[in-house]
C-alpha cells in the first residue's frame, strides 16, 4: 500500500498494467453491471446544470429513463448514482458509436458544448475510490470483461495509475498525483537494484 495524503493506494495501480482496448470490449463497463455510475456530491448539481445539452447526444432510450426515473437516482447501497435504461441495463447517459458503447456527457464536452467530461468515477475506471471516514481507498477493480485492456496495457507497458493520471490528478491533484509517480519510480528502481 501507497501512503498519499488522505489515501491509502492499491500497490496494484502500480503492478498491473492497463489500457482500455475499446474495439475488443464495446465500451462493456458503460452497460454491465447491477447499478449505474457512481456520483460524488458536487456532480449532482452539475448534471443537472447541463443535462440539457447532453440531452441532444442521448439515445431515446436514455432520455426516456431520465423522465422515468430522473437524472440521477440512490442505489440499494444508498449511493448516488447515474440512472440504468429500464433499471438493468446501459446507463442512462450513454450512447453508441460503431457499435461502442460511450458516454454523453463526454460527447457533449469533446464537441465544446460543456466543460463536465463525465462522472470522475468513470474517468477514473478502473481505479475505484472508497471513502472512509478518515481516507479514501484507492484501488484496482479487475473484471472480467477488461481482459482485452490489461493485454493491451502489458503490450504497451502502461502501469494504472499512468493509464488514469488525468483523472487522477482531476480527483486529487498533480502534487498528489507526482507522490504516487514517485512512489512507483522508486519501487521500480529498489526491484531493478534487488535483482542485480
């Protein structure tokens, strides 16, 4: 475990690689699952503030669900988060391109319609955050599905925490983001001068 401030680190962003191989699993984690995106407090207001130029990029379907069920719900755990089209399957927020499943809220900000690129936990996938009372878990959330991306990631040699750096940083900042970086670094030398 990793030390940072407020946060306990997963020694697993650092050991296990990882790069998202979109044309392998279809933007999988945008529709499985039991429960929609999780949300942090700030996010609610945001998404309300600019749903309604995220709603021109939206399925039907979508759309239908957020009348349905509204533009952002509490889950059987008690979590905010985003809504699931008829309650089971793709989040509300996403849409299909060729295909592959991506978000709305991040068509909206990459076409300069918002400056929301979509919930920090999916910018954050597949780094999952915990909070606690007096830190924040800070692990790796491996799934089945995202194999294709840690064969992607080990090809490459694409560590986690380098693979979600800006949504790291976007969650905690460069100062906290550089102690990790430096944290790795210093793992990976110790481990180089070890096997001489």
């Amino acid at each position: 475990m990793i030390l940072i401030d407020r946060t306990i680190v997963s020694d697993s962003l650092v050991d296990k690689e990882f790069v998202c191989h979109l044309d392998m699993c279809k933007g999988a984690c945008c529709v499985e699952g039991v429960s929609g995106a999780p949300l942090e407090e700030n996010e609610l207001n945001i998404i309300e503030e600019v749903y309604d130029k995220v709603k021109p990029y939206m399925t039907p379907q979508g759309i239908r669900e957020i009348e349905r069920s509204g533009k952002h719900l509490i889950d059987s755990d008690g979590d905010h988060v985003t809504p699931l089209v008829d309650g089971k399957k793709e989040c509300a927020y996403t849409i299909f391109d060729g295909g592959i499943a991506k978000c709305a809220f991040e068509k909206a900000y990459n076409e300069g319609d918002i400056n929301f690129k979509k919930p920090v936990s999916c910018h954050l996938y597949p780094v999952r955050i915990t909070p606690h009372r007096d830190y924040d878990a800070v692990n790796y959330e491996k799934w089945d599905l995202c194999k294709p991306a840690c064969s992607l990631g080990k090809t490459l040699g694409v560590p986690v925490y380098t693979f979600v750096k800006d949504a790291l940083v976007r969650k905690y900042g460069q100062d906290w983001y550089d102690q990790l970086d430096g944290a790795a670094k210093f793992a990976a030398q110790k481990e180089i001068e070890a096997s001489k």
